[in-house]
C-alpha cells in the first residue's frame, strides 16, 4: 500500500509538472515581440524554479558578444552593463561552448566562480541555461538566489523542456523582427526607407507639436551621380552611395535619423532643432562629404563626390508634414539648380 502510495504522489507531481509546463510554453510562444517573449521566457523559469532573480543575454556569434535582454530582481548596479565580450575560459564561454545547462548550488564552495559583480550582487546559487536551436545558441538564461539552494532533477528536466520552447520563441520573434526591419529599410544602405520616413515624420512632428519643440529636415542629393554611375558604372555608384550613408550618419547626431530617401537623395529629421542649428549641421555633412568621398572611393573617382542641401524647420517652414516637405525640397532644387554643392534654406 505505501508504494503505491508513493506512485500515487510522484504520478500527481508529474502531472503538475507538466500542466505547469504546458501553461507556460502557452505563454512563451504568445508573442512575437522579442522583448516580451523574452521576458515572459524569464517570468516562466524563475516561477518554475522559484528563483527570487535572473536575466536573459543574446548572444552575437559574429562579435563574440552578450546583449543583455531582460532581467529581474538584480540591482541597477549588476544589470548597468548591457553588452560584454565572452570571455575565454569563463562561464558563459564555457555554456555556449558545451550547450549545455550549468547548476551551481553553493557560489562559495565553487572554487572556479570569480565573477565580482556577482560576489558583490551576494549571487548564492544560479542556474544558466542555453537558449539552443539545434546546435546553434541563441543566448543564455541566468537564474539566480542569493542563498545556497538545491535543485531537484524534476524540476531542472522541466526548466530544460521550458528552454527548448524558449529557444523556439526567441528564434521566431528574431526572424519576424528581421522581417520589420527589411521591411522599413533600404536593402543597399540600411538606412530607413521612404515609406518608414513618412511614418516617422508624422510621429516626430506629432510630438514636436505636443512638446512645443521646433524640429527640422535636412534633404540632400548627390550632385551630378547619374554621370557618376554612367562613368565609373552602377556597382561603384552604390559603393559611393554607401560612402555618402556613412559620412551623414558620422557627421549628424545620434539622435537624428537618417533616410534613403530614394535613387541618390537623401534625407534627415533633427528633432529638437531650430534653423540655425540645423544649417550648421547640414552644412557640416555637406562639407564632410566633399573632403571624405575621394579618400573614400579610392582610385576609381579621385575627384569624389558632392552634395547639395535643402533645410526646413517646423514650425517657421511648415505646420504639417506635406508642408514642410515641399519647403525642402523646393530648397534643394534651388541649390542643384544654382551652383550644386551647396545649402539653401528660406532666409
């Protein structure tokens, strides 16, 4: 009778086990916003492993680095680092090196763990898992406690079937976000595409309204490129096109956004920006790429290349993004069309 007693109790364990684990593989594949499968990902095995704090990092083979995703329960000062190099020999280099889930029940008896930000976080205990699509690994989840725990073999085979659910998730809500970004960017430059620019445009001037904050367009155009493509040929126009994307980004702010906006032009929002600021910079791009393009193109067009710049600021030029956009680009047809080379803006 005792026996079957016991098998009475471990079959409802099992039976638990898995109505837990189906619920939450019903949430982790609910989504295809990476960053809410990731965090429903970590909600899911901290509850199943009744773990007070962890984190999800991706892993970018290319650059041997981690990006931090989503975390809880770890202070400011652990979580502050959102990218790291894998370092060799460590522990996250030896998991995506084995694939193969790590358990550390007692931080202070393990004489290999030497990570100071978790002896200073007061790390006790973790479990990392990797987050693996066939042999390929996609990232790694951490659990953590900050008392010495022990982990029953149920629940940590649960945790694993949870990760390869995970592992599927992650990997569908990355393709589908690859698919957004392809979607709303141009394939040569990688630059937002002129469908992304009237999106973005709209959005920006919107909250410029609301805020009461100028804002401006900076539309350029590469002088004299079809004679470019007919004379050094199309696959040297598009290197030239990408020297030109990078010089724009390298001299604009971080904070502004760059467009392709079509064929040879492109264009620019400068959020927060009022005339005299914006002439300075477009000025500043413009400039840049007449002295960078010929050290740039190398050989093929020692002559390099050079733009021609229309600016516009919301309010002064234009209340409404239809408005606006026909001040710049008359702007820039009279700088092509009055010496190229150059910035013209309503004086």
């Amino acid at each position: 009778m005792e026996g079957r007693e016991q098998n009475r109790q471990f079959l409802e364990q099992e039976i638990r086990g898995l109505k837990d684990l189906l619920s939450v593989a019903q949430v982790v594949v609910s989504s295809l916003d990476l960053d809410e499968v990731l965090q429903n990902i970590l909600g899911s095995a901290m509850a199943i492993m009744d773990m007070p704090a962890g984190s999800i990092a991706l892993y970018e083979e290319s650059r041997n680095e981690m990006t931090l995703h989503a975390h809880s329960g770890l202070s400011k000062a652990f979580v502050a680092r959102s990218t790291w190099l894998v370092s060799k020999g460590g522990l996250t280099d030896r998991i995506l090196s084995e694939g193969e889930p790590f358990v550390v029940e007692d931080t202070g008896t393990a004489v290999f763990f030497n990570n100071p930000l978790a002896i200073q976080e007061g790390i006790r205990s973790l479990i990392c898992v990797p987050l693996k699509i066939q042999n390929k690994v996609l990232g790694v989840l951490y659990l953590d406690a900050f008392e010495p725990r022990r982990f029953s073999r149920e629940r940590l085979q649960l945790l694993s079937v949870l990760a390869s659910f995970a592992a599927m998730s992650v990997d569908n809500a990355c393709l589908h976000q690859r698919a957004q970004r392809l979607a709303c960017t141009d394939g040569l430059t990688g630059l937002y595409n002129h469908r992304q620019f009237k999106k973005m445009l709209k959005d920006e001037m919107l909250r410029a309204r609301r805020h009461n904050k100028p804002l401006a367009l900076v539309m350029f155009d590469v002088d004299n490129f079809k004679q470019f493509n007919d004379t050094y040929g199309h696959p040297n126009g598009d290197k030239a096109l990408l020297a030109v994307t990078g010089i724009l980004e390298s001299a604009l702010r971080e904070c502004d956004l760059v467009f392709r906006y079509g064929g040879e032009e492109f264009i620019a929002i400068l959020p927060e920006t009022i005339i005299d600021d914006a002439i300075v910079a477009a000025e500043r791009a413009r400039s840049a790429v007449e002295k960078e393009t010929p050290g740039l193109l190398g050989e093929f067009a020692a002559c390099g290349l050079t733009v021609s710049a229309g600016v516009a600021c919301y309010p002064i030029d234009g209340k409404d993004p239809d408005a606006l956009m026909g001040t710049v680009d008359e702007l820039l047809y009279k700088a092509k069309h009055e010496g190229k080379n150059k910035v013209y803006y309503v004086s």
